[in-house]
C-alpha cells in the first residue's frame, strides 16, 4: 500500500501539531538543582507541596493518584483530564484518517458503466485537515498537565473544584 505524497503531508502536519501543542506545556520556573529535595513519586505524602509535572519522575498521573489516594474528587478530576487528553489524540488520529481516506479516493476510476471522478476542493481539505485539528489542540492546551497542576494548587487551598471541571465530571471518572 503505497501512500500520495498529500497524505504523508497531512500526516506530518497533524503530528507537527499534536508535538507542539504537548511542547507549550507550562516551563518549571524552579533551578536546574532545588535546594529542597523533591519528594519521589512513590511515596507522596497529602502534607507535602504539590509538585509541578517536571518535578515528577515517571507518570506525572500516577503521582496524582498516588498523592490523592483518599480524596474522591481530586482523582474524579485527574481522570477526567486525562481522558480529555485521550479525546484528543483521538480526534487527532481520527482526523488524519479522514482526511487520508478522502484523499486516497481522489481521482478517475472507470468501469462497465462509465468513468467516475471523485475530487475534493480545496475548501474539503481545509475543513478536513483544520476542524479535528483545531479540536484535538485545544483539548490539549485546555487540559494539559500545566493546567491540572494549577487546578489542584487551588484545589489543596479550597478543597473545591472549579466549574468548568465540575461541569465535565462523569461517573465514569469516579471509578
């Protein structure tokens, strides 16, 4: 199966996009040595200051959970982000997949009843390439570790979760 040369464009720019919308993640602002050693992700302790995501060694999730063991809401909102982020990469994959059937059917066929042309205007490739693309970023930039580390800074001085989270819970992520 060989693939156009449109298509492996496509592919290569949605991939530029998913690896620059994980790139704007937040910079740690803290030096390269802490004077403080930071807590492990194995053992975190509710009392100690939440760490940010590059602090973490490993799964930046795992320590969530690993620090929230207890608290019911706070893991219900680390699952939640994480299956916004799922969302996505798959409206990302799916997007491109789309897009690259679409493209795989462009052009002429003939058979016993005549000869078919299937084209797709410039207008198709934009809406195709642009839409799922523009939805797969903004979930990532909208639900981004940076983002689910401010949230629970709040979260630890409030011990209330904000509406827009509130809003996005199901009882899937309670589980």
């Amino acid at each position: 199966m060989s693939f156009s040369t449109r298509f492996r464009f496509v592919v290569g720019a949605l991939s530029i996009c998913a690896l620059s919308a994980h790139a704007q993640t937040p910079v740690s602002a803290t030096p390269a040595t802490p004077a403080i050693a930071p807590v492990t992700a194995m053992a975190a302790p509710a009392d100690a200051p939440l760490m940010m995501p590059a602090q973490v060694p490993g799964k930046y999730k795992d320590y969530l959970n690993k620090r929230y063991a207890t608290d019911k809401e706070a893991r219900a909102a680390v699952h939640m982000f994480g299956r916004k982020q799922t969302g996505g990469a798959v409206w990302l994959i799916g997007g491109g997949t789309v897009l690259g059937v679409l493209s795989s059917q462009t052009g002429t066929t003939s058979d016993a009843s005549g000869t078919r042309t299937f084209t797709i205007t410039p207008l198709g490739y934009v809406v195709f390439t642009v839409l799922p693309a523009a939805l797969a970023i903004s979930k990532f930039a909208r639900f981004n570790n940076g983002e689910l580390y401010k949230m629970l800074l709040e979260y630890d001085k409030t011990h209330a979760l904000p509406g827009y989270v509130v809003a996005k819970l199901s009882k899937s992520d309670y589980l």
